[in-house]
C-alpha cells in the first residue's frame, strides 16, 4: 500500500462537509502515523442524552463517524451520563434545567436504538463519562479548574451575550466545558467531531490533553443543518425536521418542500453523492437541462435509501407522483385520528395535525388557496369543519393527510 496515497484518499472523504478542521496538517499526520503502525485513530463524538428523537441534523456527525469507522478507525460514543444533569449551555439564552438519572436512561436506550441504524454496533465503543468524572475528587477538579480563566469563560459569545444582558450564568455552567475537555483526556481521543457552535469546547480538550502531556485532539468542526424552511436550524419543536426513523413518504414528501437552494446543501452535507455528481445535477438545473423538481425527487430517493433501502426510495417517489402529480387518490395515505367535533381549519391545521407551524402560515396558505377538504378549495380563515372518517385535508402541495 501507498501509503501517502491512502493518507490523501482517507482524507478527502472525511474533509467533505467540514467547516474547519483544526488542523488539517495535524489530521494528516496523524492519519500516516496510523497507517504506519497499524493503529487506528480513536474518534470522539459525544452526545447529552437530553431528547428521544434523532433527525438528520443529528446524523450528519453521526455519519461522519461512519466514515471514519468504515476507513478501519475507532469510534468512541460518548454519552454525557454525567455532563447531562448540567446541560451544554451552549446556544443557550438561560440556564438549562438538570436532567434527572431516569430521565437520562430512558433517553440513552432510544437514542442508541437509532445510533445504530447509521453506525455499526459491533465497531463501536459506547462509553458513558460518569464512569471517570464522578470518580474525581475534589482536589483533582480543582486542578482541572485551575487550567482555565474567568476571562476565557466570559469570552464564549453565548455567556457573553447574556452576561450583557443581565441574564445569570450559573457557575456550574462554567463547568461544562472543562468537563467536556477532560473526556477528552479520560478517552485519549485522537480527533473530536463537534457542531460549529462546539468549537470553544472541543479546543478546550485541546489544551487539557497538551497540558496532561498527550498530543492534542484534532477538532473536527461539522456544520448545522437547517430545518426545512431553510432559515432555523433543524429542529423537533420548531416542526422543520426530519426524523431518521419517519416512514419512507413522509421523509420524500418533506425533502421535495423545500428550497431549489437548500436541496443542493442537502445533497452535499447529507448524502455520499459524489461531489462532482452534485455539481453535474446543480449546472443541469442552472442551465434548464434538468427540472428543479427532478434534481428533488433525486434527492428525496437518495434520502429515504440512506435511512430505509432503495427499494423504499422508490416506491416512496412513485407515492409522490401518485399523489401530488397524477393527483390519484387511491393509494394508500397517511391517516391521522381526529376528534369528530366541529373546529376550526387553523387549529386543525397547527395544533391537532401539525401541519403547520404556526396560524399566521396557516392563514397565509389558506388565504392563497393551499387548504383543499376532499378535493375542494377552503378560502375562509375562519371556517369550520366536522371531520370524519375517509376525509382527505391536503395543505399545500406537499403535505396530505386521511382522517381514520
């Protein structure tokens, strides 16, 4: 084996999609050393098992990892059993409230469940950090605090910000940070993979592996991708995600909502599509070769085969074009449960079907004609409707649903 070669090779895959890398020549190094002497990198991601629901935002360092691991490298899983009753300040506007022991198991077994269905179980270390950090005494945590700065704290833009604002910053938020970076050193990781906002914490085990004598992590920083409006960044309660474990219709449907914009960021932070095949499909759209709707539809079967298998991917495309293109009906729809009473369009719209995130979306779609009942067009904000069984509400042009 070449193995300045394979440095490269091994190397442009895990580049792709990377803000920053802190620093390249040091990946590179340490990437020929391994080769060198048979050795796998140890990968770090960690995670606060602080939600149930994975979507994917969340799989985009996740299938980093992945890379990694399908290049022969080690990863190591890290679940904040203890970082999570503080919360990762980070982003915050205030303090997050502490987590309990139940609260924090019943996540890790739902998170894992999904975890897995992107990484391979068997090649990964699955370590908790409550099993060294609630070991530490007290005169090592203050050894460990000792290596940091008010100043280097207040620095941090989110403490600073609300600092400004005369919002509390506990202390034990100071914490976590030096917590996070110990991991570091308690794992002896060779490369940390973190969301752009974790780069203030992740250089922090950067310097506590220097000053423990061991070669610092390099930081491996992975962008935040936004949510289907192309605006927020994903997100469960701002209803502009996708769950990796949806069903393959409603993962294609969501895909084909959003922006001509947004799908080729899509293409590029959450598939394996080859760059220049990206390129090739986004110069096709630019120069009317290829539909904006077909160069979707690509990426939706891609999608729904990532999470699903390919066969999903299809069928699910077939399902779209029966539905949204052909306009036929007889297929099979998702079904939603309706209380047969009569109520209002918006509120069935935002709060029993979730089909909308807020009234203000829900008036403007109406308004412009987008609320179809059994196929007829519902212009008025304020009418009413007795849902029941076999009625089909269509919002939009992407978004459909059965009442059982």
């Amino acid at each position: 084996m070449d193995i300045k070669n394979e440095v490269e090779r091994q190397f442009n895959i895990l580049k792709r999609g990377c803000e920053e890398i802190i620093n390249e020549v040091e990946l590179k190094q340490r990437l020929e050393k391994s080769l060198k002497e048979n050795k796998p990198l140890k990968i770090k991601l960690g995670i606060d098992p602080t939600g149930t629901d994975l979507h994917i935002g969340h799989a985009v360092p996740l299938r980093k990892l992945k890379q990694f691991q399908d290049l022969g490298h080690t990863v190591q899983f890290l679940i904040g059993t203890f970082t999570a009753r503080i919360g990762d300040p980070t982003g915050k506007s205030e303090t997050r409230k502490m987590l309990t022991p139940e609260d924090i198991q019943r996540n890790i077994t739902t998170y894992l469940e999904q975890v897995f269905l992107i990484l391979n179980a068997e090649k990964t270390e699955v370590m908790y950090n409550a099993d060294w950090l609630e070991k530490l005494s007290l005169q090592d945590f203050l050894g460990l605090l000792s290596q940091f700065t008010v100043a280097q704290m207040i620095s941090r833009e989110d403490f600073a910000k609300r600092l400004a604002e005369n919002k509390p910053v506990s202390l034990v938020e100071f914490m976590y940070p030096i917590l996070q970076g110990y991991d570091s050193v308690a794992m002896k990781c060779d490369v940390e993979l973190g969301a752009t906002e974790q780069k203030f914490n992740i250089l922090k085990g950067r310097d506590l592996q220097k000053n423990f004598g061991m070669d610092p992590q390099i930081c491996m920083l992975l962008p935040i991708l936004e949510g289907l409006d192309g605006v927020e960044k994903m997100s469960k309660s701002l209803n502009n995600y996708i769950g990796i474990t949806e069903n393959p219709n409603d993962m294609f449907g969501k895909i084909m909502s959003i922006s001509d914009d947004l799908m080729f960021r899509y293409y590029e932070i959450i598939t394996d599509i080859p760059l220049e095949d990206i390129a090739k499909i986004k110069a096709d759209v630019e120069n009317g070769t290829l539909h904006p709707m077909e160069a979707k539809k690509r990426l939706g079967v891609e999608v729904v085969t990532i999470y699903h298998n390919n066969e999903e991917g299809v069928k699910a495309r077939e399902w779209f074009e029966n539905v949204f293109s052909k306009k036929n009906l007889d297929v099979e729809l998702p079904e939603v449960e309706l209380d047969y009473t009569e109520t209002g369009v918006i509120d069935i719209l935002v709060k029993h079907l979730n089909m909308l995130p807020s009234t203000s979306e829900a008036r403007r779609l109406i308004q412009q004609g987008g609320l179809k009942i059994n196929d007829e067009p519902v212009k008025d904000i304020n009418h009413r409707v007795t849902p029941e069984a076999g009625m089909i509400i269509r919002a939009g042009k992407k978004k459909i649903v059965k009442v059982k």
